[in-house]
C-alpha cells in the first residue's frame, strides 16, 4: 500500500469515526502543525477555522474540511491528524444554554436582591435578551467613588466553558459575601458586572444544529463579533472579509447589534478592567492584536497580564504574538476609546477537550483554577493608583522624571481613575489646553481616592 493510498484510508475512516461521534458534520477534521510563521501564514492566507495553540508543544490546531484537508496535503503543510473525542463530540448536556443561564440569573437576583440587580442591556439579532448582573453592597445606586471591574464570556458560540467562568464569579462573590472577608470588601468596595453570555444567537445555534458554530447568525453566514469593533477594524489582516470565514469581520466596523449592546454598556458602565473569556489554549492576551503596537501603558498592563499567566500557569502576550493578528477585537477598542485595562483569558487546552470539555471532570477544575485571574484584578482596582472626579477633561500624568507617561480622559461623569505603579508622579489637570491644576502624588500600596 503505497502513502498515497494510507492516508485516504486514514481520511475515511477519520470521517466515520467523526460521523458516529457528534453532530458535527463528517466532513470535519481535526488536524494540529508545528507552531510556525509559514503555518500562520498559510493557515491565515486560506481563511482555515484555527481553534487554539499548544505552547507547549509548539502546536497550532485547526478544524478543516475535506477540501482544505486535500489543501493542505498538497501544500505538504506538516501535519498530524488529532481527533480527540470529547471536542469532536458537541456540548455536554451539563452545560448552560441560553434559557439557563437566563434562569439562573433571575434565580441569584431573587434571592440576594440587596446584592444582585439583573439588567437586560440589549438584544440579540435574533431579538433574545442580553444579560448583565451588577454586584455591589449598594446595588441599586451607582457610586462615583468605587471602582468597576467587567467580566463577561461567549463571544463565540462553541465557547461553552466561559459562560460557567462567569456564572462562578457571581456565585462565588454572592454566597461568600456573609462569610468571608476579602469578598465583602470586594463587594463594598467595588462595582462588579458581568455578562455570562454575549453571543447567545450562536450558542442557541450550538445547541440546535452545529456543535462547532463560532459567529453570531447574521445572514444564516454570521458575523465574528470579536473582529467587529471598530479599533483597528481590517486593519491588520488580521480577519477575513469573506462571509464564510470563521473570522469574518462584517459588512462595517460595529455592524452587529450585539456588538453595539456592547459598546453602548461599556459606556455606560466606564470599567476601570475587564476580562473576555474565551477558548481554548490556556493564554492571557492584552492589547494591542496587530503587529507590533502594544499599549501606551505597556508597564502596567503587561505587567499585570504577566502576573495573572503566572498565577493561572497560563502563556501571556499580545495576540499577533502568541497567535497571529486579529483586528476589530475588544481588548483593542476597549483601551484604546474605553481607557479600560483589557485582557482575554484563553481556558482550557485541547487535551481538556478544547471547546467541548466533560463537564463532569473538567468544570470545576476550569472555574476554580480561573479564580485566581479575575480576583487579581478586584485586588488591582483597589490597590495602587489614583482614583477622583474633576472638572478637568484630561489628566496628564508624569513620572518622577518629568516625562509624560500617560493622557488620560476624564468620564463624562467627570471620574477619572489612573493605574500606576507605586512611585512619585505630577498629573496635570487641563480644560482643553487651559491649566486646572498640578498636584504631586506619591503612589504607594493602596488606592488613593481624591
């Protein structure tokens, strides 16, 4: 039997293994290559579904059809066939679909109505409910003094891991709030919102037809709702303009209604921090997605994003240097037009069964170890920094050597809320280019309210 022969052998007996499995249609595969700039390059130029990275194995995994798989083997692209069932099979029925998660989320808001306020903030394109929950010791008042952190999950339907993330930090802050104490400062001290599902079209999508559908349901092609935003949109080839792509980036910048439920409640809420959760590949991203800008405060924000990988064990870096490029994505525009200190948390792997893992043996696992990411960032918000409200429409900061490290843009509410390292800093406050104020600060341990 000559190689030739081997490998169409191998293909059909793949295909009806995948057939006998899962939903998800025969003609799938999953193949894995070596973690090179010709793979990308070749993967990227060929609009492939890329679905996660093993930096361990210097691994780049995707799901391809027939046809590219016959693609690929002519372009002889080194690959290896990996199958492993529990991605392959769709969602374990344990997971929570639209319906429940919304179930759930009335449930927390009726029982712990003095910390809970559960918020529609918009609809989806098929018209279903966004949802976002507030946790705070003062729920129902917005307080200017108090810092808000953002999570949410699911900007891709196959994702279904996220949305548990999320559900435990609610659970996890509202049920600890009488019993432990560094919760109850998080709570009192913090706004906490969250929204456990964004793209709940496609994840209904997953439930009902494809166990591998990524994008929301825009014109039965859909559209990638993180190469949507409007920073750095088809900036960068870093998605496709193709309506089949798996990273197709829509018509226009901000073309999709979740997209702008999105924006709209970012605006609203005015985040100090935020984390996207995503899968798989086990990473800690921050801004910026294309080659090779990185954030204005790259001390600061990486430096965190670093100390959160160390404490989930997780790879840290921008996109195009752990990935590839990606344009229109959150992070970009949430600290680029938000001044949010954005990161994506990749969780799980594909030997964890990648965006389909058993629940039973790895749910608990996931959420517990993720706990460690988003409470870093609670303990961030109220630890060194500068946070007030001011007349001024901009602060400049400066470092102990008169160098300007950082413009920042008063809320419209007028609260202002700067990250910084412990040292001495000079911020000057201006009303357009008239001089308000300048005031030396000495940063150290703990937050400083003015």
């Amino acid at each position: 039997m000559n190689s030739k022969t081997a490998l169409a052998l191998l293909i059909a007996a793949l295909a009806y293994t995948v057939a006998q499995a899962h939903e998800t249609p025969s003609d799938r595969f999953f193949v894995s290559f070596p973690h090179t700039e010709r793979i990308n390059e070749l993967l990227h130029s060929h609009d492939l579904d890329v679905t996660g990275v093993d930096h361990k194995k210097n691994q780049i995994e995707a799901l391809v059809t027939q046809k590219e798989l016959d693609l690929l083997i002519e372009a002889k692209a080194d690959l290896a066939f990996t199958v492993p069932q529990s991605v392959l099979r769709g969602p374990d029925p344990e997971y929570m679909n639209p319906q429940k998660i919304e179930a759930r989320l009335i449930e927390y808001a009726q029982t712990y109505p003095q910390l809970v306020q559960l918020k529609k903030i918009g609809e989806s394109l098929e018209k279903r409910p966004i949802w976002a929950v507030k946790i705070s010791d003062n729920v129902g008042t917005h307080e200017k003094d108090e810092p808000t952190v953002f999570y949410n999950s699911m900007h891709h339907a196959r994702e279904i891991m996220t949305p548990e993330v999320s559900m435990d930090i609610i659970d996890y802050l509202v049920t600890r709030y009488n019993s432990d104490e560094q919760v109850r400062r998080w709570v009192d001290e913090t706004e906490v919102w969250v929204v456990p599902m964004f793209n709940v079209d496609g994840n209904n999508y997953v439930w009902t037809k494809d166990s591998m559908w990524r994008k929301n349901m825009r014109g039965g092609h859909g559209v990638d709702l993180n190469r949507n935003y409007p920073t750095n949109w088809n900036a960068c080839n870093g998605s496709s303009g193709s309506t089949w792509s798996q990273t197709y980036r829509g018509p226009a910048a901000a073309s999709e209604p979740e997209t702008l439920v999105m924006m709209n409640f970012v605006k609203e809420i005015r985040p100090v921090f935020s984390i996207s959760y995503h899968a798989y590949s086990e990473m800690v991203l921050y801004p910026y997605g294309c080659r090779p800008h990185r954030a204005q405060t790259a001390e600061v924000v990486e430096g965190i994003g670093r100390e959160m990988g160390r404490l989930l064990k997780y790879s840290t870096g921008t996109p195009w240097e752990l990935l590839y490029n990606a344009d229109g994505g959150d992070i970009d525009w949430l600290y680029q037009e938000m001044q949010v200190i954005p990161y994506v948390i990749e969780v799980n792997s594909s030997s964890h069964g990648g965006f389909h893992p058993d629940y039973a043996k790895w749910r608990d696992v996931t959420v517990e170890k993720n706990r460690a990411g988003w409470q870093l960032l609670l303990d961030r918000a109220l630890s060194s920094g500068i946070r007030g409200v001011t007349e001024a429409s901009e602060i400049e900061v400066k470092d102990s050597k008169g160098k300007s490290i950082q413009t920042y843009r008063v809320n419209p509410d007028g609260t202002y809320h700067l990250v910084l390292l412990s040292g001495d800093y000079e911020l000057v406050y201006r009303q357009s280019a008239r001089v308000l104020d300048t005031r030396a600060v000495k940063v150290q341990k703990d937050l400083i309210k003015m």
